[in-house]
C-alpha cells in the first residue's frame, strides 16, 4: 500500500487553495482538495466579485443623472433590488461552476465537506469519517467576518457574508467599520436609494490610507449624502416591536436601522482545524505563523491566503498558492514579494493607491517632494455634477524615486493597476515626466505634474 493517499491536500477551495491545487497537480502531484461551503471561495461568493457586481449597479445611478446633461431625456428611473441580487446569484453560481471544472478538468479529487488536519499528514473528513494520509497539506481556509468584542444584541447585526441575500432593499442602514467592507457597502447602499450612516471608531475612515485621500473621501461620500458619526462605537443593538434594529452608541442618540451591517474586520479561520494540536504554531488572531515560502512550524504543513493574515487580498492568496505549488512540486522555487501592492478601494468615487502613503513615507526617514493634482473630470463639466478627481504622487527627493501612488476618483483601480507597474520597476519621477501624456484622459494627470507642493 503507498505510503500517503495524496501527494497535497488542501483544505478551502478559495482563490489561494484553488490557484494551489491546480499547479500543484500540473506538475504531476496527486492532489484532493475539500471545501465545506461553495467552491471559490470568499472572492467569489460572497466577496470581490458580487460587490464589483453591485458597485456597477449602484452607478447606473449617477449616469441616468449625468446623461441629461448630454441631451438625453430618461425617464424617472427605478430600482429592483430582487432583480439585481438574483442576476448576481446566478453568477456567483456560473463563476462557482467555472472554478469546479478547472479542478476536475486538472484531476484535482474534490471533497465537499470540512476537513480538519488531524496529524501533520493526516486530514479528517467531515460527515463522512474518511481520513487521508497526505504527503503535505495546504491550509487555504481563508476569514471569517469579526465583532471582537461582542456586544449585546450583536447578533442582530449581519456581516458581508449575508448582505448579498437581503430580502429586500431596506430604507436605512447602519453600517458599523470604517474600513474597506463597511465603505464599499455603504457607498453603494446609498446609491441604490438607502439611508446609510456609517458609524466609526476612529476620527476618521480608512486607517492607513494616505490622509489627503481619507479625508477627499469622506468629504465626497459626505456629499452622497452618507452621514458619518466617528468617534463612536455601538454599546448594544436592540429590537424594536416593528422588526428594526436600535443600535445604542456610546455617544449621541440611538439609531434606527433596518439592517446593520457589521464590517469591524476578518479574523483568520482556523477555529476547530486541528492546527495546533498538530503542532503548528498561530498567532495572536489565530492565523497561521509561515515564512516567506509560506512553510508553518511543522515541515509538512504549509498556508496562503488570509488564514495566514499576510496582506489579505485574493491576487496575493493566488501568488501565495502558486508559489507554494512551484517551488513544492515543480521544482521550481520562488517567493512572492509582499512590498509593493496595489489596491483599490471600490467606493464612489473609487480609491487606488500603490506604495507609500505619505505619512508612511516620511516616518520611513524619507525626504520627500509632493506632487498633487485636483481638477474637474471632463464629463463633469457637461453633467454639472459636483466631484474632484484627486491625485497625488509621493517621491524620494535625494533618490527622485516615486515611492508611492494614490488617486481618488473615477477608474482609479484600473489606472492604478497600471501605475504599480511603473512603481514596482522603480520608476523615478522623470521616467514619469519622460511618458508622453495621453489626452484627453485623467490619468494624462499623472505624467504632467510639474511642480512639488510647497512645504
Ligand atoms: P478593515 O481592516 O479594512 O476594516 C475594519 C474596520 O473595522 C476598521 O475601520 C477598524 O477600525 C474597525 N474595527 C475593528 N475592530 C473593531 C471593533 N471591535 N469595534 C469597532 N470597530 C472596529 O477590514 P474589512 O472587514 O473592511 O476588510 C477585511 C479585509 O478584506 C481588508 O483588510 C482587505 O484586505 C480585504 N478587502 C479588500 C477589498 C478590496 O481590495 N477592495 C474589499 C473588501 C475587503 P480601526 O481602523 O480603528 O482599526
């Protein structure tokens, strides 16, 4: 009898686990993979995809407004909430189709039910007792949504994981972080008619950001007509006779909220799997402890993705796995580099930033020339709509070299995408000046600014 079942196994059929279990059996590995919930994972099911999804549809918004300006006449329009949550449903389910054929079609065995290591080569289905010896495993188990501390009444809240499936669009919402999730959601809620306020620890929305960004952004969602309360956090969640939430907060008055949605951050999902009875040594949050080739404290076990709370976005979950699945099977080593991501932040208008804020840059003992631009999109000046498209570039003044990117407005995903290129490579300033602008564009803006801001 072989010595081991499987040469990998990997628990969670996310981006990471998937991208893994693909290369891994590419290189001629014997691979099983189990997952408890829909194949693909956060990104895919109740993540990335579906909110990029219903960011699109919160737009349509705006550009029935805007198109009057253009001489188009369109008529009152309206929203159907059903419509758009069962249109993305029914993609959710093709993209779930689509990451299941990939594995079949790469002989890749799927279980679908949990698995918990239950030895440093053995895994332990769940309901059905099987038990695999596996030469090594791959955790991929991903997040889960967190409310650390929990508050009274905290369970009347709902986390992204439920957000896609409301049964209807409700009239307010309360939408408690003032991260990523909670802005994202809250942006496009109050485009698609919802009263949203956001209510905030800190003093301001998205820590970490560079600040000029931070505060164009909550001055702009502001002018959407989203309230924020910061400063504040929710004490206890009451139900009122009527079906609504009543969130009391730790100042100023209570809110009323037909739904509230909780988005205070994700803690790595290693609850019940075994880990560290195994061996394998976890962290404070409980994330998976690796190195750089994503290998834990036991030789046999490895993670990629948020399990292991590196930078937790499915691009970097994908090169962790691949990584991992090249220089395990394929003979062919090499590590991601985590230094220079670029990330896109999908609120209206969207944030995209690469590199160091400029905060950051000059706590890094950088000297520093600033170089920023604000202006008026080009439709905006027929729509008559009321928006700036800023952006900034942060610059090594001794080494001219740019350390960091970051644009709030339209496309600025996209355009930063592309920027990271540049950014990665070590561009300098002039290599930016050198670049002949594309006009008429916004991104010609980055490329033509001249002069640093004045200290
Ligand atoms: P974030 O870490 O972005 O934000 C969490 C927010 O919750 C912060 O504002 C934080 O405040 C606040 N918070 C944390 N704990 C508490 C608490 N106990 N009480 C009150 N507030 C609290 O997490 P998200 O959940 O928004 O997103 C999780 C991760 O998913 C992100 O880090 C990101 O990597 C990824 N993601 C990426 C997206 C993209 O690329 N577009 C989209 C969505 C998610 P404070 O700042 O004070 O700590």
């Amino acid at each position: 009898m072989a010595e081991f079942d499987v040469d990998l196994f990997v628990i969670g059929a996310g981006s990471g686990g998937t991208r893994a279990a693909r290369i891994a059996a590419g290189h001629g590995a014997r691979v099983m993979i189990a997952e408890e919930d829909r194949i693909g994972g956060t990104c895919v099911i109740r993540g990335c995809v579906p909110k990029k999804l219903f960011v699109y549809a919160s737009r349509f918004a705006e550009d029935f407004e805007d198109a009057a300006g253009f001489g188009w006449t369109v008529p009152r329009p309206s929203f159907d909430w059903p419509t758009l949550r069962d249109a993305v449903s029914k993609e959710v389910a093709r993209l779930s189709g689509l990451y299941r054929k990939g594995l079949e079609s790469a002989s890749v065995a799927i279980r679908e039910e949990r698995a918990t290591v239950a030895g440093p080569q053995l895994v332990k289905l769940m309901p059905s007792g099987e038990t695999i010896r596996a030469r090594h495993i791959l955790v991929a188990t991903g997040g889960y949504p967190a409310f650390d501390p929990p508050i009274p009444g905290g369970e009347l809240g709902i986390s992204s994981n439920e957000i896609f499936h409301l049964p209807s669009l409700p009239k307010r919402m309360l939408v408690v972080g003032g991260g990523y999730i909670a802005l994202e959601f809250a942006s496009l809620f109050a485009r698609l008619g919802v009263e949203v306020t956001v209510l905030h620890r800190g003093d301001n929305i998205l820590r970490g950001f560079d600040e000029d960004i931070r505060a164009r952004l909550r001055d702009a969602l502001e002018h959407a007509g989203i309230h924020f309360r910061l400063g504040c956090t929710v004490e206890r969640i009451e139900l009122l006779p009527d079906g609504c939430r009543r969130a009391h907060c730790a100042k100023g008055e209570p809110i009323d909220a037909e739904v509230i949605l909780i988005a205070t951050g994700r803690r790595p999902n290693t609850v019940g799997l075994g880990l560290a009875e195994a061996g394998v040594e976890l962290g404070s949050l409980g994330e998976v402890e690796v190195d750089a080739n994503s290998a834990s404290s036991v030789p046999s076990i490895h993670a990629v993705g948020d399990v292991t709370n590196r930078i937790n976005l499915t691009p970097v979950a994908i090169r962790e796995g691949h990584a991992f699945a090249d220089s395990v099977f394929g003979g062919k080593p090499w590590q991601v580099q985590h230094g220079c991501i670029a990330s896109a932040v999908f609120t209206t208008p969207e944030v995209g930033t690469v590199g160091l804020s400029e905060a950051q840059a000059a706590a890094g003992g950088h000297e520093l020339r600033i170089f920023e631009s604000a202006f008026r999109p080009m439709k905006a000046t027929i729509s008559g709509r009321q928006e700036r498209i800023y952006m900034k570039l942060v610059v090594d003044a001794q080494t001219d070299k740019v350390l960091g990117a970051h644009i709030l407005g339209h496309d600025a995903g996209e355009i930063i995408q592309a920027v990271a290129i540049a950014v990665t490579m070590g561009a300098t300033k002039a290599d930016f000046d050198r670049t002949v602008a594309l006009h008429p564009s916004a991104a010609e803006e980055l490329v033509t600014m001249r002069t640093p801001r004045k200290p």
